[in-house]
C-alpha cells in the first residue's frame, strides 16, 4: 500500500497518522506541543514522531510517498517559510518544509493549519465533490481557507482567508491585529465574553449574574443561558449571528463559494446564532444566487487537519 503520513500541528497536541489514497486513517500519534521550547525542538520532535511512522510501515511492507503539514500561522504561498507560528516561542521566518524534510527524510509539503482543514473537508468531508468552498473556524480566534477550483488558494503573500479580520464596526473594540471592529472581536470566544460583559455592566438582569450556574463567564456559560432563553445572552447570539451574517455575504459576494463551512468549538452554539446569521445573508448576500448559499457544519472534527496535510502530498502526482 501507500500512504502518506498526514500532520497537524495544534496549540495543544501534535497530531500525526497514516493516510491512504482513499483517506483511510491508520497508526495514530499525538503527543502535547507544550513539551517543545524552541522552534529548532519543535522541529525535532514533529521528524521524530513522522519517523516513527514511517519506519512502522516500511516494517510492513509499505511505502510512504511523503508527510504533510498543517501549522498555526502565517506560511508563505509556496509553503516553505513559516512567518510566525501561533502559540509557539518558534521565532520568525523559519524554513520549515526544507529543515522538515532534511529531518524527516521525505518529501514533505506545508501550508496553514485552516488552508489544510478546508482542504480535507473539501476531500472528504462537507465540501466533498465540491470545487469552490470557504471554511470559517470559530473558537479563540476566527480563521477561515479558502479552495477555488479544488485548490488551496493563499493568496500573494500567503494572507488569504483571513476572514476574522473583516471589518464589522468601524469603530468597534480593539482586534489583536491592530485595527477595530473586526469579526474576531465579536464571532470568537473573546467577544461573547466582552458582549455579555458589556450588557452586565449596563446593570441588565440575567442568568449570567444571578446564578453561581453559569459563572464564570465564558462563551459556554452565555450558550447554555441562551438556551435559558436568558434576555442578555440571546442577545449576543443574535450580534454573534449577524456579525457572522454580514462576515459571510462579503465572503460571499468577493468569492462565490459554493458552500461556506463553519466549523470551531464556538460554531456548537449554531443554533442559537443561525437565524440572525441566515437573516443578515439573505439581506446582503449578491442576487438571488449569492442568497442561496449553505452554511453547513464540517463533517471530519479533528481529522480535517491529517486529512488535508495527506492530501498535499497525495495531490503533487495528480
Ligand atoms: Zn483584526
């Protein structure tokens, strides 16, 4: 058989497997980034743990064609530079395809983690079948990739996708990216935190003040007050959801997508946020075929990541 071997690096855990052409999953690793210092260990240890792989099939007999990548942070468009790394202390501007592949002794390709998510969802999992699609992750940030015509596309420097930095009040809260008022600062968990504290601080009576329940304040306590029919916290799901909205039908309107994903620990609470997030698409979204556009949930969970970094390898013969 051949396989790839599929990586995806995360703030918590480093996750490694087989792939098959198929996109069988096989021979699972994970072992905790905390454990990596610099990015010269980080480096070590991603080869050690893709070597371990590797030498396991050949012991049976199969064949490794390459090892693919996923990484927190900015890569540049052909996939060799790291810019920065997210939630590492790995430095700037680190070659990291060609030291991977020195270490790992394969052919190995890299791209941002939610590029390489978009593309296995768009493998095999909701964007299946579909050439056009725009992945959106809600959690402690809002990233998003972009596939047009079944290919990661990244953009000149790399930057594309950057769908959390949408302007969504001009003159709204400061964003960690240095501008105001972007989606991020509404649509991640920050942002239900801020939004609830905001009405808290107005003296609004809720759940989220009252009952030792739903304290401390974080995004999973306002779902679950929402779900109360708490007055304060359906409130930010509905500035959640259009914030979402209006996010979307500009992704919409630039790209035409065919499907948009939404995926990220945050987009559990979708139910709560869809009805002022279809409203706010349907008001903005570009003629009757921008409107009709699906948001749908993603279908691999953690797997979109090995997934979509396989894939990068499976696709250099296609
Ligand atoms: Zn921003």
């Amino acid at each position: 058989m051949e396989y790839a071997i599929g990586i995806d690096l995360g703030g918590t855990n480093l996750r490694l497997a087989r792939v098959d052409r198929e996109g069988r999953i096989s021979s699972r690793r994970q072992v905790k980034t905390a454990q990596f210092h610099s990015s010269p260990e980080l480096i070590d240890g991603i080869s050690r743990e893709a070597r371990a792989l590797i030498r396991e099939a050949e012991h049976a007999g199969d064949r490794v064609l390459g090892a693919g990548i996923g990484v927190p942070g900015g890569v540049n468009p052909e996939g060799e530079i790291v810019y920065f790394l997210t939630n590492f202390p790995s430095g700037r501007d680190i070659p990291m395809r060609r030291l991977l592949e020195e270490k790992i002794g394969c052919r190995t390709r890299m791209g941002n983690d939610a590029n390489i998510w978009a593309y296995g969802e768009g493998w095999l999992g909701a964007g299946r079948g579909r050439k056009n699609l725009v992945l959106i992750t809600l959690g402690t940030g809002v990233g998003g990739g972009i596939i047009i015509d079944g290919k990661i596309h990244a953009g000149h420097s790399g930057i594309a996708g950057e769908v959390g930095h949408i302007t969504i009040e001009p003159e709204g809260s400061p964003c960690g990216c240095g501008g105001r008022g972007c989606l991020e600062t509404i649509a991640a968990a920050g942002g239900f935190i801020r939004l609830a504290q905001e009405q808290l601080d107005r003296g609004k009576p809720s759940l989220l003040s009252r009952s030792e329940e739903f304290k401390p304040l974080s995004a999973l306590n306002v779902f679950r007050a929402a779900q109360k029919g708490d007055q304060v916290a359906s409130e930010v799901l509905n500035r959640v959801g259009r914030a979402l909205g209006i996010g979307i039908s500009i992704v919409i309107n630039v790209l035409n997508p065919e499907i948009i994903i939404l995926g990220g620990g945050v987009a559990e609470a979708r139910e709560l946020f869809t009805p002022s997030m279809v409203e706010e698409i349907k008001l903005r979204a570009f003629s009757q075929k921008g409107k009709e556009t699906q948001v749908v949930p993603p279908l691999l969970g953690e797997d979109a990541g090995i997934l979509g970094a396989a894939r990068l390898i499976f696709q250099i013969d296609e």
